[in-house]
C-alpha cells in the first residue's frame, strides 16, 4: 500500500516537474534561486563573519574594483564581494522566516473568517482591514525599533505587518470552497468545524498558498533592506545595511558605484527570481490558468 | 423509525417569511421505504434537510422530528453530529458536486469512519473496500478522483458513503435526478437491494412518481408545502392534484398519448401568498365553490390511504 502511495506520488511529482519546465521563466528563477540558496548555505565553508569586521578590512578605502577586490571596497576597506555573500545568508533567511510566518498567520485567521460566519468570522475581519490600512512598513519600523533589532524582532515585524492580504486571499478562497456542496455533505455526515477546515478547506486553499507564499518571501526581502536602508537592523550585515552603509558613506558622491550597485542588484535579481518562480507555479498549479495555457 | 410530527419550516427574508414546509406529520417505520413526491418549491426537499437540522440559519423549523423515538430538533451540537450520519445518513442530489475534487472517493467514503471514530487506517482502508463492493464498484477505485468517475459511479460512491457508519434510514434527495435512465435504472436496484440486504429505512424524495414506485412501499404527495395524500404505492391516487402529477408523464410507443391534454395549467402557488382555502383550488380541475374557503386536512380514503380533498370518501 505504501509503495503504491509512493509510486503515485512520485507519478504526480513528475507531472508537475514536466509543467513546470515548460514554463521557461519559472526555471530561470528557479536556478537563480538554488544558486542564492547552496552559496548562502556553502559560504561558511569558505569565509567566515570576519569579513564585515571593521578593523579587518585590507583594502583601501572604497577602492574600484581590482583582481585584488573583484567588487571593490568599502568605506572601511573591506571586500564588497565577500560582505555580499555573507550578507546573503541573513537577507536571505529574514526573508524565508518573515514570510513563513506572514502566511501562517494569514492562513490561520483568513480559513477562520472564511469558516466561522457570524460574530467570530465579523471580528476577525476587521482586525484584518484594521491591519490592511496600517501603513505596514511604517508599523514595522515602530516595531522593530521598540522591540530592539535582532534577526528575530525584525522577522517578528515584518511577519506581523505583511500577513492581512493573505488572509484577505485565503478568506475569498475559503468562502469559495464551503460554498460547495461536498462541505455540506461533510456536514451532514457530523464533521466538525477541525474536520472541515483541514480536510476539506486546506487542500483546496493550499496551491494558491505556495504560489502566494514565493511572492511573499520576495517582498520580505524587500522590507528587511529597506528596514535596513531606514536604520532599523538585526545589526548584522545583509544586503539592506550595506545599501544603508553606502549612504551613509557618500558611496554616490565618492563615486563608488560598486557599493551601491552591487547589493541593490542582488536584491533586484533575487526578488525577480522569486517573483519568477511564484507566477510559474500559479500557472501549474492554478487549473484555471493551466487550462489555458494549453489551450 | 422517523416520525415527523406537523413539521414546519419558515424562511426569513427581507420583509417576512416564507412557509415552505406548513405542518407536515408523517412516519417511515423501521424497514420500510417511503417516497415524498411533490413539484419544485413544494417543500420536499426543506423537509429532508430539516430532518438532520441542515437548513440554513434562516430557517425557522417548528413540529417535532423524532429520530428513534428522540427529537432531532432539540439536540444538544454534540448529540446531533453523533446522530448524523450514524442513525441517519442522506444521498444528496448531484453527486458531481458532493464529492471534494481534490481528494480521493476512498479517503471520502472513509470519512465517516473517521468523523465518528469508528474505524482508522487499516481497518477504514478495509470497510471502504467492503463498502465499494457491496455498490459494485472495484476495490482500485479507491485511489480515484472523482473526476476520474462516470456520473452514475459518483452516485454509487455517496451510496457507499451513505452506509459507512450503517444507519437506520437513508434519506436520498433525489437521487437518481441527472442521471441517464439505465443508469438511474442501475442505482434504483441498488438501492432497492441494499434497504432490503440491510433492513434500512429509507426516505425518497424526487419529482418522479415513477421512481418512488420502483423502489418505495408508501408514497406521500406534497403540494405548497403539504401532504395532500399519503398511501400505500401500489393503489390509484385519488387527489386530484397526485393524479394530475401522475398524468404527466408520458405513455412511452402511445402516439395518441401525445396529443391527449396532461399535466396541470399554471404554475405552483407563491408561497408567501397562497390561495386561501385549499392551496389547490386555484389550479384543481374539479373545484367546487367550497374549495376556496375551506381548507381540508388528510381523511381516510381507502385502504391505508388518506388524501386532503373534499371529494374523496371511503
């Protein structure tokens, strides 16, 4: 029986693979995305967080690019290269956590106000728009800043602050699928509000929620910089703080275009990449959108 | 068995209230299969949701159901989950749609093991494949998706769902409607099998008087909202509005059939304003004047048979 299961679901994997390499973009993301990912991973191997010490540094300051400093210095001397891979690994994973955590919530209380008519679902809801027309990076940078600025207060900040408008997304959906008469049937047959949401409403809701969830890592990214940029940080170097830095050090009127350059297209080819992947995989997994790509 | 004792549901809208259901008493004793037949809009199928309580909010229901000898409409949440299903199970209408697209008919049919508690894993694995056969579908359709499923599998597999917790009435909501007439034919025996192998009561509703013969003992006519006749489904109808409904269909290899006026004029009553007198009247090929002031209730007319109308006695 388990191997039957497993053989099947390695049929559907398959499948699922033969859609999405059709989809050219999708693969183009997704490659950038592995290899962000294995040289975030990989990069203790070779460096450690020595070389965003200031007094490390052994460059000169703010030097162009040489053999010596392939991406050149900065304010402090030290390599652009290398603090950008370092700096990978903590953008990286605020943004992995942060949306995470955005769409746990947003799932949780989008299927609850979809699923409790009445009082409940009501409530819910408003809590919702109220945080929907909160500024959110406004509240963010309030947030990090009274929490103090760790990696986790900052992913807390941007997770609490980004989820209304999955819960909006999965509200509709959730709406959609109990409209349907097999959650009636449910129903009838004595399911209880757990049975309903999780067998039922999940499954139904859980596409749309991956291919949501991409998009949402690459606007985590996003935040974290520009939470960065604003001066709120985990104090650890990331792409957003060496844009901060850069500022900070007149890089545009020194002329040092590699220091602002190079992070600001990391975040640039790394959200692309995201966004990449999150439309290839609504087109898979979006019947709607699937039916007429084939057509 | 069941016992519906005058029944009554309201629907709250805008501006007032609709009676769907006005005083409904009926009984299906153990064993025994009854049809409910009536027009669109004639009640019938407020009266099978009202049974496990399914309506929507908006829905007033009055009048007793007893379900064994206990009252459905007074239950505590908790009793009422336990009791669905596992003493009464209901065969919806349209099966294409009472089956979750992206979960697979054995995990479906398993899920009233699970929901009640009485069967996990291995063991619900082994009484869906048990349930599959008893409605003659093999035991690797299981693993299907409903899409995968002819219409007439889909309706077998609510059967099959129907029985899992093996329950003493079965409520089927028209149950054979969008099915193709062999395969309705199919379902019909299938069903007609199963009450008899399992001694289930069952309690047909559908449009199609001919279908409630085929399988049922009793029948019940409904008209705006109420019983006109109840009786046994061998016998001649003998309200005017059950013959009228019996008319109506056409005499198959009958030419002469065709060209013979059947059916009735006009449309049903709107149940927010209803004729005064018997809800029929207006509509009845053999009104009298009396008709439109005085309402009759069900008088005995025959052996076992009771029918609402002025014109029949015993």
């Amino acid at each position: 029986m388990s191997t039957v299961a497993w053989v099947r679901r390695k049929r559907a994997a398959g499948r699922f693979w033969t859609d999405f390499r059709k989809q050219r973009a999708g693969v183009a993301g997704l490659v950038i995305l592995a290899a962000a990912v294995v040289l975030a991973l990989i990069a203790p191997l070779f460096i450690d967080a020595g070389v965003t010490n200031v007094v490390s540094g052994t460059g000169a300051k703010l030097a162009p690019p040489s053999p010596a400093d392939p991406l050149g210095t900065d304010e402090s001397g030290r390599s652009v290269l290398l603090m950008i891979w370092w700096g990978s690994r903590t953008s990286l994973l605020i943004g992995f956590l942060a949306a995470l955590l955005s769409m746990v919530i947003g799932t949780v209380l989008g299927i609850a106000a979809g699923h409790f008519r009445g009082w409940v679902g009501a409530v819910i809801l408003r809590i919702t728009d109220w945080f929907l027309v909160l500024p959110s990076l406004v509240t963010a940078l309030v947030l990090a800043a009274i929490l103090g600025g760790s990696t986790a207060t900052i992913i807390v900040a941007i997770g609490v602050t980004s989820w209304p408008s999955t819960a909006r997304l999965i509200r509709a959906q959730t709406l959609a699928v109990e409209a349907r008469p097999y959650i009636e049937r449910s129903l009838a047959l004595g399911a209880g509000h757990w049975h309903i949401t999780t067998r039922h409403v999940l499954p139904n809701v859980a596409p749309l929620l991956l291919a949501s969830t991409t998009l949402e890592v690459a606007s985590a990214i996003v935040t974290e910089s520009t939470l960065a940029f604003l001066g709120v940080s985990a104090n650890k170097t990331s792409w957003g703080t060496m844009l901060r830095g850069s500022y900070d050090w007149g890089a545009a009127t020194a002329g040092a275009w590699w220091y602002i350059l190079v992070p600001g297209l990391c975040i640039v080819t790394v959200v692309m990449a995201f966004t990449l992947c999150g439309r290839a995989l609504e087109t898979v997994l979006n019947p709607r959108l699937r039916t007429r790509a084939h057509a | 068995m069941l016992e519906l004792d005058e029944l009554t549901v309201k629907y709250r809208i805008a501006g007032g209230e609709v009676p769907a259901v006005r005083g409904v008493s009926l009984s299906v004793p153990a064993g025994e299969a009854l049809g409910l037949a009536g027009e669109s809009g004639s009640g019938k199928s407020s009266v099978a949701l009202a049974l496990l309580r399914l309506l929507p909010r908006s829905a007033d229901v009055g009048g007793r159901v007893l379900l064994d000898g206990e009252d459905v409409l007074s239950m505590k949440w908790g009793r009422l989950r336990a009791v669905r299903w596992s003493s009464a199970s209901i065969v919806f209408q349209g099966a294409q749609h009472g089956l979750n697209p992206v979960r697979r008919i054995g995990d479906q049919i398993a899920e009233p093991l699970l929901v009640h508690k009485l069967a996990s894993g291995a063991v619900a694995d082994r009484r869906v494949q048990e349930l599959l056969s008893q409605v003659g579908l093999p035991a690797w359709r299981a693993r299907s998706y409903p899409h995968e499923l002819s219409g007439g599998q889909r309706q077998r597999v609510m059967i099959a769902m129907a029985l899992a917790c093996e329950p003493q009435l079965i409520i089927a909501d028209e149950p054979t409607t969008a099915l193709d007439l062999m395969v309705q034919a199919q379902v019909l025996t299938l069903i007609r099998r199963l009450i008899a192998d399992h001694g289930i009561s069952l309690l047909m509703i559908s449009h199609d008087l001919s279908v409630l013969a085929d399988v049922c003992d009793r029948l019940a006519v409904m008209y705006a909202g109420r019983l006109v006749e109840v009786g046994p489904s061998s016998g001649e109808f003998r309200h005017p509005y059950s013959q009228a409904l019996a008319a109506a269909f056409p005499t198959v290899g009958d030419p002469a059939s065709r060209l013979a006026p059947r059916g009735l004029a006009g449309d049903p009553p709107d149940p927010q304003q209803l004729p005064g007198g018997c809800a029929f009247h207006p509509r009845c090929p053999v009104a009298l004047e009396t008709c439109a002031t005085s309402d009759v209730q069900l008088r005995a007319s025959g052996a076992g048979r009771t029918a609402a109308c002025v014109l029949v006695g015993e």
